[in-house]
C-alpha cells in the first residue's frame, strides 16, 4: 500500500499534522514470469513446460494479464473438482453409498449404486436429483463471480486484479443467514504463517493436476477399455455418453435432438 504522506507541519507549528486520504493499492495481476517462477517452484525438474500460446493471448480483447488470471482460476477450479471426482469415483466404484432413501417416492442411494459404475449411477440418477446437483453447481459458479460477494470478502475478480482461486464468502455477502465457507470451513489455517500457505497452495497445485489426470483416465478407461492399460479390467465398462449430463430418458426438451446431433 502506497504509504500516508503526513502534511509539512514546518510552517504551522500550532496545527498538528494531518495525513492525506489513502490511495487504494493498484491491482496485482500476474504476468508470464510469475507463471514460470510459479513453475519452477511446483516442479523445479521440469519448470516452465507450455507447449501451447495460451498464456501469451488476450482472451476477449483484455489484457493478457487478465487471460493469465482466467487461466489460473480455471486451472485451481477444475484441480479442486477434479480432487473431488477422483475420490468419489473410486468411493463409488467400490459400492460404498449411504445408507438411506434418495428420494421421498422410496428410491434409494443403494438401488442407484446398483446400476454399476459411477457413470451408469450418474444416468441412474432421476431427472429431478440430476437438475437439482447442476442447480447447487450453477449457484457456485455465480457466487464465485460475484463482484459484491468478492468486495464483500475484501476482495476483487481475478481477471482484474483478484487472487486466482478465492472463493468468497457466503456470509459477507448477503445471505441472510450463517452458512459456512467452502474454504477452510473448520478453520485449519486461519493460523498458519504466510510460508505455510504458500506451501499449501503449492501442493493443492499439484494434486490438482495429477487428479484432472486421474479422473480423465478412469472415464477414458470406461468409455474405451484399454485405452488406459494400468487401469485395464478394474474400471467397468461404460457404453453411455460420458460427456452428455442428459439422456433421452430423462425427458427433457431438446434433450433427444441434442444426442441424436452430437458426433458419439
């Protein structure tokens, strides 16, 4: 933060001092270096590897600072689902559900871990439950780019300057009511020093990108047996479409037209 510049008091000895307004810091956006001392610090075997133009382009006319800070939040999001995935596919896989009803009509977590597999326990699922998981997602999606919840949470986006990754609060953000926050929601490190922090982040990296590949081999594994040989005969076979959340089960509008255009 630009420092206080008190007024001279030389020429008006009786007045005291009185210190100018403060300027708001000026956004910090990441460039190019930071992503290869980034790198370096994820991987120092490897380092700076992108064998793309990704990070040198301007997404949608901004800066390329702000397409860097595009880049990264999406990179940190999908680490955490993927983080996510790969433990709930191997969970599922392994026939562990809970132990109660799914719906009021009677159907139960059980009858869906039946199906099979966790893709054929996706399309298993009732039309109104899919609806219902896309809904609490579409709601985090918003959330996290909601410019009064983000200054809410002393904070601004992060193609303008945000940190990569925050989540903002829900309760400085006008909910009406106390919810707890997805990040750090116990607490664990409100007390950690700055170094630990970074070195959380660091790891939450890493594991980030080995789980995107993780969950990309076991639907890849699925969808074409074989294709992922150390998986081979320990992921069931899925014949459904892996990237379509719908099916024509499901009955929704334009649902049928969608599949019977897709190139599966």
């Amino acid at each position: 933060m630009l420092s206080l510049v008190a007024a001279p008091v030389s020429y008006a000895p009786m007045v005291a001092p009185v210190a100018s307004p403060s300027r708001a810091a000026a956004p910090v956006m990441e460039t190019v270096q930071d992503l290869k001392v980034l790198a370096n610090k994820l991987n120092p075997s490897i380092g700076y590897f992108n064998p793309t133009s990704l990070a040198e382009m301007e997404f949608w006319g901004q800066s390329n600072e702000a397409t860097i800070g595009w880049l990264r939040q999406a990179e940190i999001k999908h680490g955490r689902v993927a983080m996510i995935a790969f433990v709930g596919y191997i969970v599922q896989a392994n026939g562990i559900y809970f132990p109660w009803d799914l719906t009021l009509s009677g159907i139960s977590h059980a009858d869906i871990s039946a199906a099979g597999g966790p893709a054929q326990q996706w399309d298993a699922l009732p039309t109104n439950s899919k609806l219902q998981i896309l809904g609490v997602i579409g709601f985090f999606e918003w959330w996290s780019e909601n410019s009064f919840a983000l200054s809410k949470s002393g904070t601004t986006h992060y193609m303008r300057g945000g940190k990569p990754g925050v989540f903002p609060s829900f309760n400085g953000g006008g909910i009406p009511h106390p919810a707890p926050d997805l990040f750090d929601p116990l607490g664990f490190s409100k007390n950690k020093t700055p170094e630990q922090k970074e070195r959380g982040l660091l790891i939450e990296l890493n594991n980030g990108r080995l789980a995107q590949i993780g969950i990309m081999g076991f639907v890849s594994e699925a969808k074409v047996p074989g294709s992922v040989p150390v998986l081979s005969g320990l992921v069931p076979a899925y014949s459904g479409e892996t990237m379509a959340p719908f099916s024509a089960a499901d009955n929704l509008p334009f649902v049928a037209d969608m599949l019977k255009a897709a190139p599966f």
